[in-house]
C-alpha cells in the first residue's frame, strides 16, 4: 500500500475511522497501530546520525466494519475488567510441583486509546 493511512475520524475513545479499506486491502485479520511522530529528532549520541522521529504509540487497533474506501477500527487491546480476580493455589509439595495460577474473568472491556485525533499516523502491524 502507498498511500500514508490516517485516523479521518474520531468516534469515541475506542472507535476510529481511518482512511483505507477493502480497495486498499485491508482485511479484517489485520492489526494496527495508532500513533503520532515526535516533534524533535533522535540523534544517535555516538555517530551524530539523525534516526528519525520517534513514534508515540496510542493504542492498537482491529478492523470492526470495512468498507471500500474507509474502515473502521476499535481497540484491540482488553483491559483487566472490574471484579476480575486473580486466584494462586499452591500444592504443599511446592518443591515437587510447580505453583497453578487461576484467573477468573468478570466482563471483558476495551482499552481507550490515548487521546487520538484526527490526523494520527496507521499502520499495519502484522
């Protein structure tokens, strides 16, 4: 793909638009990642050689929706949910048995990305 994929717009704190679709071949087995340069420079301290911008990651991103010319993205990413609780059994023969964790899920929710905008850089991950 050529073009440079951007957020075009902004639903809410886990959805986003961007500006590429089925025609450009997203698909939706695809993950991405939103993000923003860094106004200055990187400059290697040893060699003086400019590495670029660094990018400023606010969060990843799966297709939900795609269309011809835009899809639609929410977070890929699950946050721990509220009431989740993590259980540690551990066997009294420890030293014969390796230590079992149990985690018992509540309602899964998404992560928000952080503060994205119109205009943030995309980018296919895989």
């Amino acid at each position: 793909m050529d073009k440079q994929l951007k957020v075009i717009k902004v639903v809410d704190d886990i959805t986003v638009v961007i500006n590429a679709g089925s025609a450009d071949g997203i698909t939706s087995n695809q993950k991405f990642t939103i993000y923003r340069l860094d106004s200055s420079d990187l400059i290697d301290p040893d060699t003086k050689e400019n590495l670029g911008k660094l990018e400023i990651v606010k969060g990843v991103a799966s297709p939900t929706h795609i269309q011809e010319k835009v899809a639609t993205l929410k977070s890929a990413i699950w946050r721990n949910p509220e009431g989740a609780k993590t259980v540690v059994k551990k066997s009294p023969f420890f030293a014969l048995a390796a230590t079992e964790e149990v985690i018992e899920h509540g309602n899964k929710t998404r992560e928000p990305f952080d503060n994205p905008v119109t205009g943030d850089l995309v980018k296919i991950r895989n």
